[in-house]
C-alpha cells in the first residue's frame, strides 16, 4: 500500500500569532482604530523598518508584505496609507505586491500605490511570461481603465530590451482575453515585433485586431528591408475559414500590390532620360512601315540622302543665277546702267575729267 505524502508545513512565516493574525484581519476589513490599538500594544510605531519574511517572529508585527497584501487586495486605502507611514521605507515593487493589486480592477488603488511607486507599473516576473500588465489584461475587457493608466504612465517601453517587449508577451495576452480595440491600438507602438501577436490574432478571429496590426506589422518590415511574408498570414487566415479575417487579410495585400505597381511605374519614369519620353510608341510611315531613325522618307530614302546623293545633283548659286537670266526676256534699256562686271571694271581705262 503506498504511502500517503506528508502534508506540506506552513512556512515560518506564516505561522502567526494571535495579536498577528488581529492584525491582518484588521487590513482587510478596515478597521483603521483596531490595527493602531494592536500596533501599539505590540510597540509597533511609525517610521519603523520593514520586516521581511526571513526577519518574521512571533513577536511584534509579521512579515510586511502580509499586512499590505491583506489591505490592497481587499481595497483598503485607508489601511495601506496608514502602513506606508508604519513601513514609509518600503519597497512596493515586488512580486507580492505586483500579484495583490494587479489582480484587484481598483483603478484608485492602483493610483495610491503607484504615487509611492511608479515604478510598479513595468515589474515583470521572472518566468518572461508575467508582469503588471499581463496580470490586469487577464481580468479581461472590463479592466480597461486599469490597463490605460498603465499603458499612459509607461507600463510597457520598447527600451527596456525585455523580453516581454521583444516577443509581443504583453500584446498576446490582450488578444487572448479580448480587450476591446482601443487597448490594443494604444500597445502597439510600444511593442516591438507583432508577428506572434498578428498569428493569434488570426486564430482567435479578431478581424478588428488583424486590420491594425497587419499594415503596422508590413510597414516596419519594409522600412529595414525584410522580404514580404503576407502569405504567411493569408494561410493562417483560410485556415481559421472566417469570413471576415479572410477578407481583411486579402483586402490588405491587394492594396499593397496595388502600391507596388504604383512604385514601379514611378521609378521607371524616374530611370528615363528626357529623350526616350515617346520613343516606345513605335510610329508609321505612309508606306505601312515603321519609322525609322534617321528620319527615312516613303521608299527608304532619307531626306538628306535625295538631297545629296539621291541622283539630283546639288547646283552652284552661280548657275542657278545664270540660268534665271535666260529665261528672263532681253530689255535693252537696262544696258547703259548694267555695271560692268568685277572683271571688266578692273580692265577699263578711266575716264577724262572736263
């Protein structure tokens, strides 16, 4: 017969004793008089040092964390003001308290705490899978005001070189548990790669979601020159047979096709010297034959050829001009005021003045 495990014991520190146990009821239900009446019974005063869980005793007050963790998971303001000034050096940005108020939906709490410190609103977990943000996403749609003010006061930044930022974990699990458009809108300029997100997406049939994250996703890789992938996400699209993720998915790399034409032509153009505008729209001559380049006449002849060697040989001025005076009719009135020619005046005498 096998042998039943052990129980597990309780860890030191949650051993607690009586006036402890008063305590800790006394965070979570808000009795604000009761927990100063015990805390001065036990010498417990303001401006004391935290007690970890290690330093924990059956004396005095528990361990710290317990007695904040009651008061904000049970939306006790009030209390958690009172032991910040108890414990005023404590240090909120720690995985008890991050898992107590990340789960609570109180906006106002989340407010106090974070005026103590701001910078609870990025701790993520070791396990790369859990932090803050993850933790408020996974009450669902209805934590939206919680979600914005930590997206607003810096919840997630693409500089931390986490891995919640590099792997999209922060985005993924808004997809997951359905957060309304506005919140995934609002996360992913600060996520840095969007290709798992985009995937799950696509399987949960979150069309809104694929019509904002496919054209951010294209952009960003073609502005550090990746090769396009859109059939990646056309694939996984058909597989999931919605109708309207299919549609938002075709919808896009129609466009972008259509964008890449555009740029094609324009670049063509771009390429082109001012002298080959209209030389592709090959022109025909009177013979039925295209024209040629040297400006061919009908019959293959070029107009400079005729004019040169085309059997019609080029005439002097000088017999063009003889030629005319043939033709005109002889008048012998104009003989007396004819010049002489350049020849002839050369060889006449001069004349005799008086």
């Amino acid at each position: 017969m096998a042998q039943s495990s052990p129980a597990p014991q309780p860890k030191p520190w949650e051993t607690l004793s009586p006036h402890q146990e008063a305590m800790i009821e006394a965070c979570k239900t808000g009795q604000l008089l009761e927990l100063k009446n015990v805390f001065d019974k036990h010498h417990v005063k303001d401006g004391s040092e935290p007690i970890s869980y290690c330093q924990a005793k059956q004396e005095g007050a528990p361990a710290t964390d317990l007695l904040f963790k009651a008061a904000i998971s049970h939306g006790q303001q009030s209390i958690v003001r009172c032991l910040h000034s108890t414990y005023p050096t404590y240090d909120f940005h720690n995985p008890c308290i991050v898992r107590a108020l990340g789960t609570t939906r109180n906006l106002d709490m989340l407010k106090l705490i974070h005026s103590y410190c701001p910078r609870i609103v990025n701790y993520s977990f070791d396990d790369h899978r859990t932090s803050m943000m993850s933790l408020a996403i996974a009450q669902g749609p209805e934590n939206g005001p919680f979600i914005h003010f930590l997206l607003d006061h810096g919840a997630i930044s693409m500089n931390d070189g986490g891995y919640l930022v590099h792997g999209g974990a922060e985005l993924c699990p808004a997809i997951e548990y359905n957060q309304p458009i506005d919140v995934i809108k609002k996360m992913i300029p600060k996520t840095r790669f969007l290709i798992s997100p985009l995937l799950m997406a696509i399987n949960h049939k979150r069309a809104d979601a694929v019509e904002v994250l496919l054209p951010e996703d294209h952009a960003r890789r073609r502005q550090v020159g990746m090769e396009d992938y859109l059939q990646e996400p056309l694939k996984a699209a058909q597989k999931t047979k919605d109708k309207d993720t299919i549609a938002v998915v075709e919808r896009f790399i129609h466009k972008v096709e259509q964008q890449d034409a555009k740029e094609a032509a324009k670049k063509l153009r771009a390429s082109k010297k001012w002298w080959q505008f209209g030389t592709e729209a090959k022109r025909e001559d009177n013979t039925g034959g295209p024209e040629s380049s040297d400006f061919s006449r009908p019959g293959g002849i070029s107009w400079w050829s005729s004019l040169s060697t085309g059997g019609h040989e080029v005439k002097s001025a000088d017999v063009s001009r003889q030629e005319k005076k043939e033709k005109e009719p002889y008048d012998s009135s104009t003989d007396e005021e004819t010049e002489p020619e350049l020849g002839e005046k050369a060889s006449a005498p001069p004349k005799k003045l008086g």
